[in-house]
C-alpha cells in the first residue's frame, strides 16, 4: 500500500531524489509504528508510545482509504483508456490528470477518517429479543448485555470505557458477558479501567471469554485484567446460572500458537448442561460448529468489527457468512455477531458503527 500511495505522489507532484527519499523514509516508519509501539511502551515510555499509536493507527486508516479511492479513480481510468482504444475515439474531457488522481483520493481519504473519528464514539445500543419457552413463564425478561472487542490499551481509555458502559447502564443487564478482545496488544497501566468495568455488578454476575489479542497481550496479564474488572472468565467451561440459562464460553484457537488452549468440543461442552435451561454460547471469532448447532439456543461472537473501515467490510464479509448481526441456524439456534464496542488500530470507524448489544429473553408458549 505504501509503495502504491508513493507512485501515486511522485507521478502528481514529480519530486526529485531528495524529497522521494524523506518520503520514503516516512512510509518506513509508518510501517514499522507497531514495533515501535511494542518496543517503546515495554521500556516504560508510554507518552511515546501512545503519541505513536495515534500516529501511525491513524496513518494507517488514511492511507487505507486512500488505496480505496485510488483503485476506483484507477478502474475507471483504465476503463476511459480503453474506450478510447476500441472506439478510436478521444475522450480527453473525462481523463483525469496524475494531480487530481492524487488529490482526489486524499480529500475523500482525511474527509472520511475525521468523520470516521467521531462515528467511532457513537456507540449504539442494538436490542435483539428472543421469545423462547425455555425462560419461566413468570420470571419476566432476562436482560443480557454483551460487550465485545473494546481493545483497551493505549488509544481506547477512559473517555471511550466511559460512553461504552454509560450504554450497559442505561440497558440495565442481568448478566453481562464480554466476547473477547477486552484488551489490546498493550495492557500495561490499565488499573483504573478495571475499577471502571467492577462498577458494573449486574444480578447475576459478568462472564468473559479469551479473544485473540488477550494473547497478543500476554494471557496471565489479560486474566488478570479481566478477573479484576469482576468477570468470571469461562475456558471451554459452561455452568448454570441463577437457575434460570447456561452459559458457556470457548478459547479463542490463538490460544494454540501462545500457551494452554482449552481444546474441549463445543458438543461436549453443551452437552452437559441441563437441556431444559436456555444455553448461551460465548465464543469471540462468528464461526459456528456444525455439531453444537442445536445444542445451544444462542452464540454471541464479535471478532470482525464488521470490517470497521468499510471497503474493508467487503473483504471480511467473503470470509464470514454473517458479520453483523443475527443469523438463524438449524436446530433452532442463533448467532448473532456484534460490531464491536471499541476500535483496533487506527481510532476510526466507517459505516460500522461501535456498539453495545441487549439481548431480552421473554417466554414463549411456542
């Protein structure tokens, strides 16, 4: 993308050596930010470390959408070349020059992510509401509220913990259940935001599950983090709860290339719990096993942000058959696939906006 991004600069603005040199050594340390980052908050300089977080993630976004732009204005220039040549005719009027074909992607670029900065921090609340007859008939509604992929860390702090959990309260939960990625890459001084998330004390209880960054951030220290903040963590382990639904969770598969995975079957799991009780899966990535389907009524997954930066989006909706949302599946279960409530990398959002999901269980005769 950076090479791309520095043909397209240098063919509108044909600098010479010199300046193609301090543009290049830019785009090298922009490709290396995440090192940087790694290398810079683990010596203890956090201020660095944030300052470059903000610059590179940001950087990163641009230049995403940039690429995005360009590609199209690319398509339709190729197209107009070859009208010309099969027409043999001039087209002159509609070609665009090497400066608008830089300057064009750039203003929609830095437009989009300035937007995207603030759409980022509009989280919404997304109600979805089963009606079963496995919730008693006078117990009410059951309240879930789930979370997912806040990223804490050096960008997601406590401004946008606050408006995340500003929408858990305003929800009043039950139980609230985290889908993983609760931290990001870097945890390092993250103390008061787990006093933060221990505010929370919904009736019965918060329940939380690996991600794959919990191991890109060291799994004992995101453990920790998430124990503090009053979550039960569940690994490949269900249990019932307050009489009235099952929950069980399952290890992200990182787990594998990082340390002890809790490889235990989802059938297995399910299956010994009591059939009677509504089961609620947790598992971070939206893939469903097609042997548990049945055996649980409802799978909450995050994971894909639903691309976070859309055209990124199209890319991730040719690998996940659902990304956002809920999606009916046999035997009578569900999954439904949460936006996500923080950002990863850059602090931007584009069609896809961050979220916080109620779940209302009611009773049904049916």
């Amino acid at each position: 993308m950076h090479l791309y991004a520095f043909l397209k600069a240098k063919a509108a603005f044909a600098f010479d050596v010199r300046t193609g040199i301090g543009v290049a050594l830019f785009m090298l340390v922009m490709v290396t930010a995440p090192l940087i980052i790694r290398f810079s908050e683990k010596a203890g300089f956090e201020f660095f470390a944030r300052a470059v977080s903000y610059t590179g993630y940001t950087w990163l976004g641009i230049l995403f959408l940039f690429i995005s732009v360009s590609l199209v204005l690319d398509v339709y220039r190729l197209v107009l070349y070859s009208a010309e040549i099969i027409l043999k005719r001039d087209f002159a009027f509609f070609t665009m020059s090497a400066g608008h074909a830089f300057f064009v992607p750039l203003v929609f670029s830095l437009a989009i992510s300035a937007y995207g900065y603030f759409e980022a921090k509009n989280i919404r609340t997304e109600t979805l509401r089963i009606e079963t007859s496995k919730i008693p008939e006078d117990f009410g509604t059951l309240r879930i509220v789930q979370i997912s992929d806040v990223h804490l860390g050096l960008i997601v702090r406590e401004e946008r913990l606050k408006l995340v959990l500003d929408e858990v309260r305003k929800a009043n939960p039950d139980v609230l259940v985290s889908t993983g990625d609760l931290v990001d890459g870097q945890i390092d001084n993250l103390s008061g935001l787990s006093e933060m998330l221990k505010e929370v004390n919904p009736r019965y209880g918060k329940f939380a599950i690996t991600g794959n960054h919990e191991f890109y951030a060291g799994l004992d220290q995101a453990l920790n983090f998430t124990e503090k903040a009053g979550f039960k963590v569940l690994r490949g382990r269900g249990l019932t709860v307050g009489g009235v639904i099952n929950i069980a969770g399952v290890d992200d598969p990182q787990a594998k290339s990082y340390g002890p995975y809790m490889d235990k079957p989802e059938k297995e799991l399910l299956s010994a719990l009591p059939q009677d009780k509504f089961t609620l899966l947790l598992k971070h990535r939206p893939l469903v096993d097609p042997e548990a389907e049945g055996l649980f009524d409802l799978q909450l997954s995050g994971h894909v942000h639903k691309g976070q930066i859309f055209p990124f989006s199209v890319i991730t909706g040719l690998y996940y058959l659902t990304q956002a949302g809920p999606a009916d599946l046999s035997g009578n279960s569900v999954l439904y696939v949460s936006r996500g409530s923080g950002t990863w990398g850059p602090p931007v959002r584009f069609l896809s906006p961050p979220e916080v999901t109620v779940i209302e269980l009611v009773h049904s005769t049916e």
